[in-house]
C-alpha cells in the first residue's frame, strides 16, 4: 500500500481580489483578473514589504507584525488595482479627490491607502478585541468572578467574528469573492500535493489551508483569549490599553504558530490547525473552472512550479 503524500511548503500564498487572484512568492506577487471582456489580465510587480531588508523586522515574533502590516498594504494595493477594471467609464472622481490629489500629487494614493490601512486596524481592534471587552465588563457588574468574565469575553470575542463573516458571506459579491479564495487555496494545495497544475487537478483539490488568513484571525482570537486570561488588571483604563498594546505580541505569537504549521505535518499541529480550517468552509466556496484558470495564471507568473516539485518532491 502506497503512502500518502504530504504536503511540503512551497512558499507561495495569496489573496482573493475583486474577479481575481493574487499570488506572492518572496518579494514578487501576481495579479490575474478575469476582465470584463473575459481576458485574463496578468500583472506582476515586486513588493519588498514595508520595513525591506531590515533584520529587525524579520526576527521571530517581531516579523509576524511586519508581515500583518505588509498583508494588508499589498492586500489593499492588489484590491485597487482590480476594482480598476470594473469602474464605470464616465464615472468622476469626487471634488474631494481631485482637491487632494491636486495637493498630494502622485503620492495621494499612496496616502490614501495607508489612512485606510489604518482605519482598517482600528475598525477591526475596536469591533474583535474591544466590543467584547465593554460588553463583558458591563456583564461583570452582576458577575463578579474575573475568571468567568474572561471565559465571556472569550466566547463574544469569537461569537462576534464568527458572525461577522456569516453575515458579509450573505452578499453577492462576497460570494464570488470567496470561491477565488477557494481557486487559490485549490492551486496551492495542487502544488503542495505534487500534482500538475492543471484545471482537473487544481478542481479535485482541497479549498482548505492551514496558512490561510482565516487560520491567522483564529490563532489571533486564541491566543487573545489566553493572554487576556491571565494577564488582568482591575483599572477599566488600564485594561483597554493592554489589550490595544497586547495587540502586536498577539500577531507576533500568532504568525509564529500559523508558520510552523504551513511547515509541519505533526498530528498535533494539524488538530492545532482543525479549527481554523473549520472556520474556511465559511469564508472559501467551490469555484468554477474560469476561476480556476485566473488563479493558474497567477502562480505561473511568480513561480516555477514544476521546478519546485522536481526539486521537492521527487
């Protein structure tokens, strides 16, 4: 009886764009779109992430930070750069955008770009990490065991992600969305296994992942949960600000677990993984074959995959 092959690490990762896939292998990335006109358009770029070769920034725990921040840079870049195609052709900027870029010059999408990663950051701290904070500790007027606040905490701090991506699941455009992230964990998962990367083996592949940025955001919650846990303070002020300044030691130790377990096949690692990936059948769909060959078109333009198996898995 033949062994089943496990996965080995390929070093490519991506994200799913308006009609589209965008696939990263080191400091090169790819963008594929399916146009409206049908055509596959293909653009590669490099991004060196924001702190370049600083070896700080690639220190462990310190480089999870780097890498989130990077993440959602290069995911808001690669986001713009679809939705170009499906602007409307008589559509105008804004007086606001014009007065700005009359003042910023070539650098106000740049600008722009980075006030919304920011903005995304709050949003996202204030809604998963604070929201259930407040509501547990009006809870705690009638509750007066600070172990079963933070248990509450917990379970609102999941409950209100969980339900976050139920609800924007629900939209159309986030339905599509999701089967790209499904064609590019597919892709993925193809090369991982050892397999061509052809359309009928990318469509018999998993839309599963353990380096998922699903996965991340979980690890995120657990070791929030864990951390909040047994770190406590009575102050009410002193407690949002610890976990507004826990926030960076959360990605750090997160992305470390994330990455040993894109890297290993140890049974603990992947029931670690288990619930992460159960979270992914929320947040991928099956994809059609079109879909499937945008997400080839963009591995094919940063990685040499069958050199990689050749090298890898022979």
């Amino acid at each position: 009886m033949s062994k089943k092959k496990k996965t080995r690490y390929s070093g490519v990762g991506g994200q799913a764009v308006l009609e589209g896939v965008m696939m990263k292998n080191k400091d090169k990335y790819a963008v594929a779109i399916r146009k409206p006109n049908g055509e596959i358009d293909v653009k590669v770029e490099e991004y060196k992430g924001i702190a370049g070769e600083n070896k700080f920034a690639k220190l462990p725990f310190i480089r999870g930070v780097f890498s989130f921040i990077d993440s959602l840079v290069l995911g808001m870049r690669v986001t713009m750069h679809s939705a170009s195609f499906f602007e409307e052709e008589d559509e105008q900027p804004s007086k606001a955008e014009q007065r700005l870029s009359k003042i910023l010059g070539n650098k106000a999408d740049d600008i722009m770009m980075g006030f919304t990663v920011v903005l995304s950051i709050i949003i996202a701290v204030s809604l998963f990490m604070l929201l259930p904070f407040f509501i547990s500790d009006f809870l705690g007027q009638y509750i007066r065991n600070t172990s079963v606040i933070a248990i509450i905490e917990g379970i609102l701090r999941v409950a209100i992600f969980v339900g976050y991506i139920v609800a924007i699941s629900l939209m159309k455009d986030i339905k599509r969305l999701y089967m790209y992230h499904g064609a590019e964990h597919k892709c993925i998962n193809c090369i991982e296994r050892g397999r061509p990367l052809t359309v009928g083996n990318v469509m018999r592949s998993s839309r599963i992942h353990k380096r998922c940025g699903t996965s991340f955001m979980f690890f995120v919650l657990f070791v929030s949960i864990l951390l909040f846990f047994f770190i406590q303070v009575d102050n009410p002020v002193q407690k949002v600000l610890l976990r507004i300044a826990l926030m960076p030691v959360v990605a750090g130790i997160s992305y470390e677990i994330i990455r040993l377990a894109g890297r290993s096949n140890s049974k603990f690692i992947d029931l670690l993984s288990r619930p992460g990936m159960w979270l992914q059948a929320l947040t991928t769909r099956e994809p059609d074959r079109k879909m499937i060959e945008v997400a080839i078109a963009a591995v094919e333009a940063v990685f040499d995959w069958k050199k990689w198996q050749e090298e890898n898995l022979a």
